[in-house]
C-alpha cells in the first residue's frame, strides 16, 4: 500500500468526496492522462496489426476524401457500419440516418427534437448519466427502472406523463441487452400506447445479442422510433469517431432540423477511416476486440473470487465494462482512494443512478477495452489494497 502524510491523504480524500458531485464524463476527464486510466469506456487498448495498417494509410484516404464526393462517402461508411453490426434494414438510402461527430452530439440534436415537440423522456434507470443531464436540460425526464419488465416498463413510462421510452442496449454500465423478443414487445407495446421507442446501442458491437436486425422489424411495424448508433466504443484511434441517428418517418423532420444547428458535416477523413475499420471488423477484426473483452472480463472475475467483500455484478454482461460491488459503500469509496493513490483511476457507480444516487454507492466500474496487461496490473493492485485492509482490520 502506497504510504502518504495523513495531511496528503485528507486532501486526496476531500479530492474524492467532491469528485462525486460532478458527471461521470468530468470523472473522465480528470484521469485522461493517468498512468492507469480505466474509467471512460473508449477504447485505449493497442492497435492490432490490421488496424495499425489502416492508421498508416492516413494519408492516402486523406487524399481520397479530399476529391470524392462527401454523399458517396458517407453512404459507403453508413453501409459498412451498420452491416458490421448486422443492422442491413438500416433506412440509408431512404436518407434518414444522420451522420455526427460523437454518440453525444446525437442525443444533443434528439433531445431537442423531443424538446420541440413538447415530449417527456421516460429514461432506463440506471444508466450513463449524460443521457439524463443532456434531456433533462430541455424537457422533463422520468426514471424506468431496468430490473422491471417491457410491460412493467411501458406502465411505468405511460404512468409518468412520458411519450418516449428511451433505453439503452446493452445497457452501460450493466451490459443488459434487449433481445429480439423484447424488442417485439415494445414495438407492439409502444404502437398501443402511442410512445416513440428511442435506443441506444452505442455498445451493441461487444454483444452479438444486440445484433439482430432491429430496424427489419422497426421499419415493418410503423412504429416511430430513433436509434443512436456509434463507432466511438469499437477502435482505439484518438477519439477519431462517429455517431449516427437512425429514424423513423415520423422524426426526420424534426431530426434534421435540430442536428443543422449543431453541425454542417463530419469530417470526410473520419468517414473513409470508419468505413475502413468497418471493413476490417468484418474481415475478423470485431471477433478480436469481443475476445480481448472477455479475457479482461475473466482476469478480473477470478481474482475478485479469491477476495471477500466483494463480487463481480453482471455476470452475463459482454461489453467493455464491469461492476465491482463491495460490501459497503465506505468500503468501495475507501478502495477507489487507494486504487487513485496507486495511479489507477476507476468509476464510482453514483452517477449512473441519475435519479437515486444511493443505489450506486457500493459500486465501482471499471473500463476493459484495454491490454491485458493494464488489466492484470489493476486486479494485482486490488488484491494488494483488499489484503492490507483485511490485515490492518485484523491488527
């Protein structure tokens, strides 16, 4: 264990304490340049060989994207996107999936869309945090707690004056996936109590659960809907990242209008280099990222086996984060400290229960699309910090 003044730790302890009256994306920040960076889920791991080929032809799609046509690139990055993804019902040539710089700015432009239109948001609950705080600035949000059923979901989002569900499969930060049947549910759910079912799948390329064909049966239903599509979780290339709106007729008005006030375009260079990794998923490259997750995910699961008070929460889960949850939220604040002490900067879970905090206390998150050998540098860390603690107790 790392040994400081007690004057040092009473302010890396006040430093902790305010940290959690600030977003989860502030947090983030915070530990952008740490030596051990495991909070944000982007992804920092080592380029693969294919994938670093591509970085090195940067130069050659600059030159491509600087004489095509933005339309035709666009189309081609869409098209290898989302086929990637399984999700060929895509309504791209309809012209009616929007192209952004981040996941983020799309939420942006669809909560103003929702905001003109006099919506309420019933929002799944626990969830990344920017989605509560980017709706709640312009129109109402209600909590959907996860742990209930479609049908149960749907009543509570009905009961609380909503006209949109809003959910995000796989969930981040529980993994929790809307499968096929699910989904049917809500669209026939939604069609009855006349509700827009919005999604977020920026975590949909870990999780081959995710990727049935949502926009088959959203397009064959009439339901209204809108998707949030993104790169940004996929491939470690500098933040060098695309979002996407998919909608239904119903939205795209609205959609477009609010995203020309956010942007004019992407960048051509962001799309050649997205259809390019696209490309390379494809060819094997998504199998690679999905099985260097769930090696990560099995490092930390069995070493937090040979600890006690603790265990690894969403045993199912298969994106690129996991949950710790300790015995006692004093405990889980405590190990955060000493893991920061140490350079390892992980999450703590408040945020995410936007609408109760408390939930979240006794959990830490902790990011995977990393090396492996950033992963077994942290669970040795924690079996350092848990053993001291367990001897300190003892003494």
């Amino acid at each position: 264990m790392v040994s400081l003044t007690v004057a040092a730790v009473a302010v890396v302890t006040e430093s902790m304490r305010r940290a959690l009256l600030q977003s989860l994306t502030e947090l983030e920040q915070l530990a952008i340049d740490a030596a051990f960076n495991l909070t944000d889920g982007h992804p920092r791991q080592t380029l693969t060989t294919s994938q670093a080929t591509i970085v090195q032809r940067l130069p050659v799609l600059f030159a491509e994207a600087a004489v095509r046509p933005l339309a035709d690139l666009e189309y081609e990055c869409k098209e290898s996107f989302f086929s990637l993804l399984g999700q060929h019902s895509a309504p791209i040539a309809d012209g009616r999936v929007f192209s952004v710089y981040s996941s983020s700015v799309a939420t942006m432009a669809v909560a103003a869309a929702f905001a003109e239109s006099g919506s309420r948001v019933g929002l799944l609950h626990p969830t990344f945090d920017n989605l509560h705080d980017l709706m709640n600035r312009v129109l109402p949000v209600v909590p959907i707690e996860e742990g209930l059923r479609p049908t149960e979901r749907v009543r509570a989002a009905v009961e609380g004056g909503a006209s949109v569900l809003f959910l995000t499969t796989p969930n981040n930060p529980t993994g929790q996936v809307v499968n096929e049947h699910e989904l049917r549910e809500y669209v026939t759910l939604c069609l009855e109590y006349d509700l827009t079912l919005c999604l977020d799948t920026s975590f949909r390329g870990f999780d081959p659960r995710a990727q049935f064909d949502h926009y088959s049966l959203l397009e064959s239903s009439g339901v209204r809907y809108i998707i949030v599509e993104d790169s940004g979780k996929l491939w470690p290339v500098l933040e060098m990242k695309l979002g996407f709106v998919a909608v239904s007729r119903h939205w795209r008005k609205q959609v477009e209008h609010a995203l020309s006030d956010i942007l004019l375009s992407v960048s051509p260079l962001v799309l050649a280099l997205v259809r390019e990794l696209s490309r390379d998923s494809m060819a094997g490259g998504m199998q690679k990222m999905q099985q260097l997750i769930s090696r990560n995910r099995r490092i930390v699961s069995d070493a937090v086996r040979s600890l006690s008070d603790v265990r690894v929460l969403d045993e199912e889960a298969r994106v690129s984060v996991l949950r710790l949850e300790f015995e006692s939220s004093d405990l889980a604040t405590e190990v955060r400290e000493e893991l920061h002490l140490t350079g390892m900067h992980v999450l703590p879970c408040d945020q995410f229960h936007w609408s109760d905090p408390s939930q979240g206390r006794r959990t830490l998150r902790i990011a995977l699309s990393r090396d492996e050998s950033v992963i077994q540098r942290l669970v040795t860390t924690l079996i350092d910090v848990m053993s001291s603690r367990k001897l300190e107790s003892v003494a």
